[in-house]
C-alpha cells in the first residue's frame, strides 16, 4: 500500500504535464485523475489501521493516511470530477485543466502530511495553483482578486514557516506531534497560517471577495476543497493535547457565528454562500474528532449552490424576488440548501447530527444558533419566485454537474445512519422552521449592509496581527 500511496501523490502532476503534451485529452485526463483519487480515498475506508511513511526519519517528515484523510480526499475526488463536468463543453484550454490538476494533486498531499514541513510545500503548491485558476480570465479584475488572493497567501505561510521552525527548534522534529512541548509563539504562528489559509474567523474576511469575484467553477473549487486543505492539519493538532483540541473548538465557535452573523443580512448570493463557507468551516473545527464527514458534506453542498449560483439571472437578491427564475434551477438550489440546514434525507442532516453530538457543553448553545442562522440564510433560495419558463444562464456542462454532486448528497447520506430518530429528526425540523419563521417576519424585509471596510487589502493584514495577538494570548494561558 506504500507503493500505491507514492504512485497516487504523483497521478495528479504527471497527468498534468501530459496534458501540455497532448492538449486534446485535457478534459479526460483530469477526470482520470479524479478518479484515481476517489478510487484511493474509497479505499481508506478498508484499511483496518493508518498508513504511515517516513521520509525523513530523523526530522520528522511523514506521510500519515487514515479515514479522516479519506474523506477530504474523497471530497477533493467529487467536487474537482463536477468541476471537470461543468466545464466540458466549453471553452476552457489545457492550462486550465492542467492547473486544475495541480490543484487537485497539491491537496492531496496536504492531506497526508503529518508534518510542518512538507505540509508547508504542499499549501504553498496549492496556492499558486489557486492563483492561476483565479487570474485565468486574464481581466483586470481576474488578476486583481488574484494577486491579492497571492498576498494572503504567501503572508500567511511565512508566519507559518517560522512557527515551523521554532518546533524543529525546540525537538528537533517537524512532526505536528512537536507542537505539544512547543513555545507558545510557534503555536501561535503555526495557527495564524493555518487560519489564514482555511479562511477560518476574522483572518479569513479576504475569502469572501475572492471566492464571490472567480468564475463560477473556480468558486465551487475554492469554497468546496481548497480551504479544507488547511482545516485537516488544525482537527489533526487538535488530536496531539486537550489543550490544542480547546483552542481549535473555540476559533471553530467564533467562526461559526461570524460566518452565519454576516451570511443572514447579505445581499449578494456569492457574497452570502463565501460567508457561509467560513461559518461551515467553523463548525468543522467544533468536532474536530469527527470534521472529516462534515467537510464531504460541506463540499458537495457548497459546490452545487455555488455553481447554481452561476445560473442566477442576477446576483442581487431583492432583484430575484421580482425575477422568476427556471424551477427545475430552483428545485436544485432547494435541495442543497436543504441539505446545508439539516434537512433529514440528505447529508446535510446526518453531518450535522454527529457534529452536535460531538460538542461540548460550552458549544452547544452557539452551535444550535448557528443552525437557526443556517436556515434563516439559505431561506433566502428556497423562498425564490419561480416557474417553468423561468429564467436561467444555461451553461452547457451545468446538469451533469449538478446531478453528480446532488446524488452524492443522497448517498452520503447512509454514512450516520443512527441520525434518523424521532429526537433528532423534530429538532432538525423545528431549528429549520425557526429559521424560515425569523427569515419571513424579519430578516426578509431587512435592508442592512454590512461595511467591507475589515475585508479591504490595506486592513487584511491588521486583522492578521489582531487574531496572532489573540493567538499568542490564548497559547499563554
């Protein structure tokens, strides 16, 4: 299983370059590769115990693989195959396909990484893939949102780097296992970059501009796989001590309720499903024991809505409501809005469940509000004017897309089976009725706008400072 484990990191990268080689194929071979990969993460799910490889023995450097593992690299496997599917039939060149590959293959390896080292060449891969994909319509605009999408990026994984040192420094080992012993300002930086990376609390205000301004299928990437590359490694530290597991819970907590605070009052329907990606990823970090099926979850959900999304006849909510759109449109934002609100036969629901009964005391309260957030958010799909001749941007590879990650909703859904009891099942639907309630008698008819001042370039990295001030003071208690 070594051999394969070796073999299945590079799939990614070589089918990459094949495709400048053979520039027909480009479309196939990146579906070959999302199927290497699901194939790989399917099997995980087997594997009576871990996978580990030592590369560098005496400096810590190690491959770990595990079921955890399994489901964000099975996320990775169906959301990039939809991508592919979605973009089809159209114009797309084999840059596009290659660096979509590049994409695909650097998170993979961040998956497996445990630790600080190679995890760190993996993200900054990862990265400046990212940026290409972003800056690939080549629009001022494109390479604006880009370029500062790079900025965070590499800042981030500078504070990162020398937090990684000062634990090779303190044991001579890049092992996230050396984070306990560690001093309290490695943590501190170690966590910032993360942060930074998964979009995750104040640090992550840039995500909402980068992920809303990309074109529509580099969207559904970002928000569906490539922010998780830097939530594994967080649930992963939160393993090494109970101390690092309270951290993690509570930035989870925060993220939540900011994510959810600002996703109820937007307007904008990219804006307002970016903002609810920090507020999922938040509530992936809560359970870190039991992240991975939420984060599977997370990214078919998030996927399909934001490629929806794209079809919208306007991005403007108030406009939507005088706008019917296309039903059958309507009827796929409505199942994955239902899902993401924890309605019961969907994955949304089971994820949600087992998440819950993962928390701690301190969380539930704040857990349960965001739940309520969730809904009211996401009432703001399903209660759209529709009909049959609506309107709708039909997009050649949109079905295809959309089916595959819908049925894959449907499926995970068997994952928790034990969510389905009465108990369970009723809270489900009075927290979702709740949040339907608030959003027709007040949240509906509610015109506040939010400022974007924290999310504006020249404050991103005050904010950055803000939440390493607060890590640091966290770390020391």
């Amino acid at each position: 299983m070594n051999s394969i484990t070796i073999a299945w990191i590079g799939i990614p990268f070589f089918l990459g370059f094949i495709i400048f080689l053979v520039p027909k194929l480009n479309r196939h071979l990146t579906l070959w590769g999302c199927i290497a990969s699901a194939a790989y993460g399917f099997q995980l799910f087997l594997e009576p115990s871990p996978i580990k490889l030592n590369l560098l023995d005496s400096f810590g450097v190690t491959l770990e693989v595990d079921q955890l593992s399994g489901y964000f690299i099975l996320t990775n496997a169906l959301v990039t195959a939809a991508v592919v599917f979605y973009c089809w039939q159209s114009d797309k060149t084999a840059f596009f396909y290659a660096q979509t590959l590049l994409v695909h293959g650097s998170l993979n390896a961040a998956f497996v990484c445990a630790d600080f080292i190679s995890l760190y060449v993996a993200l900054e891969v990862s990265g400046i893939a990212a940026f290409l994909l972003i800056a690939y319509p080549r629009s001022d605009r494109s390479i604006w949102v880009g370029l500062r999408y790079l900025f965070i990026s590499n800042t981030a994984m500078l504070f990162y780097l020398v937090g990684a040192v000062l634990v090779y420094q303190t044991h001579h080992s890049f092992s996230f296992a050396g984070l306990q012993g560690s001093p309290p300002e490695a943590l501190a930086l170690i966590f910032l970059g993360l942060l930074i990376k998964a979009g995750v609390f104040i640090s992550g205000l840039w995500l909402p501009l980068t992920h809303s301004e990309s074109e529509t299928p580099v969207s559904a990437l970002l928000s569906g796989i490539v922010v998780k590359a830097s939530v594994l490694p967080l649930l992963r530290c939160a393993g090494i001590s109970e101390e690092i597991d309270t951290i993690v819970r509570i930035f989870g907590v925060g993220t939540a309720l900011m994510g959810v605070s600002y996703a109820v009052l937007e307007k904008d329907t990219k804006r307002m499903l970016a903002f609810h990606t920090i507020s999922q990823l938040g509530l992936i970090l809560a359970a870190p024991a039991v992240g991975g099926f939420y984060t599977l979850s997370h990214g078919l959900v998030k996927s399909s809505l934001f490629l929806s999304a794209g079809s919208l006849p306007s991005r403007n909510f108030k406009e939507l409501q005088h706008k019917p759109i296309n039903t059958k449109l309507w009827m796929c934002l409505v199942i994955a809005s239902l899902s993401i609100s924890g309605f019961p036969l969907l994955a949304g629901f089971a994820a949600k469940v087992l998440t819950i009964k993962n928390l701690l005391s301190w969380q539930v309260i704040a857990m349960n509000i965001a739940a309520v957030g969730t809904a009211i958010s996401f009432a703001k799909f399903i209660f759209l004017p529709h009909k049959i001749d609506g309107e709708q941007q039909d997009k050649p590879g949109f079905w295809l897309a959309i089916i595959f990650l819908l049925t894959g909703l449907c499926i995970a859904n068997i994952i928790y089976i034990p969510a389905y009891n009465i108990t369970d099942i009723t809270k489900a639907i009075v927290t979702i009725a709740i949040g339907w309630l608030a959003y027709h008698l007040l949240f509906k008819h509610l015109s506040i706008y939010l400022p974007r001042i924290f999310e504006q370039f020249e404050h991103l990295v005050g904010v950055m400072s803000l939440t390493l001030i607060l890590l640091f003071w966290i770390a020391l208690a």
